[in-house]
C-alpha cells in the first residue's frame, strides 16, 4: 500500500483524481465500511515513486490525513494478510488469479522512507 488514510480525512476527495494508479476510492465506494473515509487499495498504491511525493499527499487539504504504511511488498506478505483477515484492508481477489497479495503482486516504493516511519504512520508531508 505505502500510504494510508486516516480519520483526520475530510472525505473531500481531491487525492482522487491525483492518484496515476487508481488506488484511491471514495468512502462511499470504500470496502472497509466500518470507516467513513476515502480508501486506498493497497494492490494498486505505487506511492508516485517517480515524482517527488505521492500525488495524493500534495493535492491533500489536510495535514495529517494521509500517512505511510508498511511497502506492498513479499517482506510484508503477512503483514497485510492479516489486515485482510481482520478487515483493515480488503485486497482484491481475482476469480482465477486469486488474491492480489503482496508476495504475488508486489509494488514499487520508496527505500527513503524508514520502516519506524512506516510502522508509526507518520504523514506525508506535501
């Protein structure tokens, strides 16, 4: 996934239109239902490696709103996995491919960004 939205989101959906991959839905299309918030799809995230931040992050009204999270990559297959399971996120599944995991599905991210930040959410700063 590499970034993640949280409840500071004003559900203004300006990262949406940002976003080059689509990651990005509305909390009304969000499948995490249980939060009123727009959504990032953690299989689709590229974290704009080839820009200079996250384009949601810069086009985001709100500090704070949008923060790291672990890269979608086969080192942290568990780690969203169990998120899966437990309802923080919702990987999507492909009727022949199966789940988009990220051991079968890895993304690209940015290696400056630490795993202390990552693993405290620490936000993107625009």
């Amino acid at each position: 996934m590499a970034v993640m939205i949280t409840e500071s989101c004003i559900s203004c959906n300006s990262c949406i239109d940002e976003c080059p991959a689509t990651a990005i839905v509305s909390a009304d299309e969000s499948p995490i239902k249980f939060d009123d918030i727009v959504y990032v799809k953690p299989e689709k995230c590229i974290e704009c490696v080839d820009s200079t931040m996250p384009k949601c992050a810069d086009a985001c009204p709100t500090e704070g709103a949008i923060v790291w999270d672990m890269p979608y990559t086969e080192l942290y297959d568990d780690y969203y996995m169990q998120g899966h399971e437990e309802g923080r996120y919702n990987i999507r599944v492909h009727p022949k491919k199966g789940i988009f995991s990220p051991k079968n599905n890895p993304k690209p991210f940015r290696e400056n960004i630490s795993t202390e930040d990552r693993t405290a959410h620490q936000p993107v700063i625009a």
